[in-house]
C-alpha cells in the first residue's frame, strides 16, 4: 500500500512540473528560458524518433495497402467494365448509323420501283454446295416461300425456306438460279443463271452468265439487265437491278447468244436486305436502275505556238509595199 501511494505521488509531482514546464515555455516563445533544454531533448530523442518512424512507416504503409488492396481491386475492375462498356456504346452506335444509312438507301430504292418491303438482316451464310443466306425475319413476320429479296444495290435472290422467326434465301449466284431479265433500253429478253461460288472471286471473274434468247440482238459491254418479272410475280418481281454486262461471247450460229454479268450486289458483304411482300401495281422497267456514271472528260492537248527565227517573214505576212496579197497567174505551188 506504502509502494502504491509513495508512486503515485511522484508521478502526480511530475505531471505537475511537465505542465508548469510546458507553460513557462509555450508562453515565453523565443525567449523561453527553457529553449536550451528544449534543444538537449530535440539531440538526444529526434535520433530514436526518426529511427523509430523508419521502422514503422513502412510497416504501416504494407498495412495500408493490404487494408486497401481489395478496394483497390473493385475500383479498377469498375473502371475496365465502364471502358468495356463505353466501347461497346461506341461501336454499336458506329453499327447503328451504317444500318440506318443502308436503310435509308433500301427504303429509297424500293420507293422508285414502288415495291412493298419488309427489312431484314443476314445472320449467317450457307455452307453447303448451295449459295445461301439465313436472314432474321420468317412466317412471323409476314415471309413467304419465293418473295423476292433484294437490297438497296439490287437483286439478291428468293425465299426458299420459311421458319418462324428465320427464313433461307437462295442467291441468284446458285447454278440452280434461273432468272427471267431484260436488257436496258432494248427490252430484248433473256435469262440470268448463277455461276456458284467459283464465280465471286478470283481476277476477271463473274458469277452471273446472260443468255439472250434472241442471237441477232444487238447487245454491248456495259449494258445493264434487270429482272422481267414472273408469271404472279413470284418468284421475282420486275424492274429489280441485276448487273451489267462485262464480256460477250463470240456469236457461233447458235439459237443464243452468251453474256457474262457482273452484279450491283456484292454478295460476299450482305447485310441489310429486303423482301418485298407486295409487287408493284406497274412494271417499274429501268425507273430503279442507278444513275448511269458520267464519262470522263476528254483531255485537250494544247497546242503551243511555235517561235519564229528572228527577222524570218510569217507565212502569210503580206510583201513590204504590196496593198494586196500577191497572186500566181499560173496557179502553181
């Protein structure tokens, strides 16, 4: 009990001078009597603290961060799903306009030939030994087996599987494709024929061949084809742009005369098409054709005048003195 009372003493007498200390010097500022032993403790202890620091610092900083490691984590998973998304955004809306750009096109094409449509998207391609494309639009939606399909460059091909919600589109570049179709400005028939898959690459070549019915028709490079129509309407209606004509084989005496046909549509990039569900109530003829491209101007060549020799006479240049141009009498050179 004496041990307990005698420390607590002392330590009551030392928290009193600590604070009469701390007094006399916090209020005597510079002139504190106290500085120099305020400078005896700042040598003997700022060793031990800056030492001190050293050690814990680091310790408390490993702390820090392994306290804040996960929260770290969350953050930066945060921020890559927002970039993730905002790419996603930007790329959608970069898809969004090219569609509605070729909607726009598709809608505009179908208004000249007064076509009623119904708008659609390839999801897939075939891959068996027919040339075809899966579009997104089936029964549901109105879609019927042999319905043109069309995009805004021209003829596609024809609905020949019908689902629910998906429908199967056999391309015109099928060697079993047989279309009726008219030449530009002539009006002479024939029928365009798929050539396959051997016919959408490789240099000079063309998957469309043209035979026309009638051998003697004149025809030329450059002409362009579109579709004649079928009996109903179905499975082509009339007036839709096909291609233009590349090559003309060599007439040999036969019923048909030969053409190959290089196609407005590419068919190796589909993306946005059309089924017409309604034919137009008049044969559009050549009226959904595009504009024929303007040929190029013709080059002038310019013609520099040639510098006569000084002091030569000018061909022309009439005799010094003479009033009139001289004349021959014998009419000779």
């Amino acid at each position: 009990m004496k041990d307990t009372r005698r420390t607590r003493v002392v330590l009551g007498v030392l928290l009193v001078v600590a604070l009469a200390m701390i007094t006399i010097d916090y209020r005597g500022g510079a002139e504190s009597p106290l500085r120099g032993l305020r400078g005896v403790g700042a040598t003997v202890f700022g060793p031990v603290e800056r030492a001190s620091a050293s050690v814990v610092r680091p310790v408390s900083n490993t702390f820090d961060a392994i306290t804040d490691a996960p929260g770290e984590r969350r953050r930066a998973d945060r921020l890559e799903r927002q970039n993730h998304k905002l790419r996603e955004q930007l790329r959608s809306m970069r898809l969004d306009q090219d569609k509605a750009a070729q909607l726009q096109r598709l809608l505009g094409t179908a208004g000249m030939g007064g076509y009623e449509i119904l708008a659609a998207q390839v999801i897939s391609a075939g891959q068996g030994f027919e040339d075809t494309v899966t579009i997104d639009a089936g029964s549901r939606s109105g879609i019927k087996r042999d319905m043109t399909v069309m995009s805004a460059d021209g003829l596609v091909g024809r609905v020949t599987r019908v689902g629910p919600a998906t429908a199967t589109v056999l391309l015109a570049t099928d060697q079993t494709s047989s279309i009726g179709s008219r030449l530009e400005g002539s009006k002479e028939i024939g029928i365009v024929q798929g050539r396959g898959r051997r016919g959408l690459g490789g240099h000079g070549a063309t998957p469309l061949r043209f035979q026309l019915l009638d051998a003697a028709a004149p025809i030329q490079v450059g002409q362009r084809i579109v579709t004649l129509g079928s009996q109903g309407q179905r499975p082509y209606v009339p007036g839709v742009p096909i291609g233009v004509v590349e090559r003309i084989d060599r007439s040999t005496g036969g019923l048909t005369r030969t053409a190959y046909v290089r196609p407005f549509v590419r068919f190796t990039s589909l993306d946005v098409v059309a089924v017409v569900v309604a034919p137009p109530k008049t044969d559009p003829r050549d009226a959904v054709l595009p504009p024929k491209p303007k040929p190029p101007p013709t080059p002038t060549p310019s013609v520099s005048p040639s510098a006569s020799p000084s002091g030569s006479k000018r061909p022309n240049a009439r005799p010094s003195g003479s009033g009139s141009p001289s004349t021959n009498p014998s009419g000779g050179n």
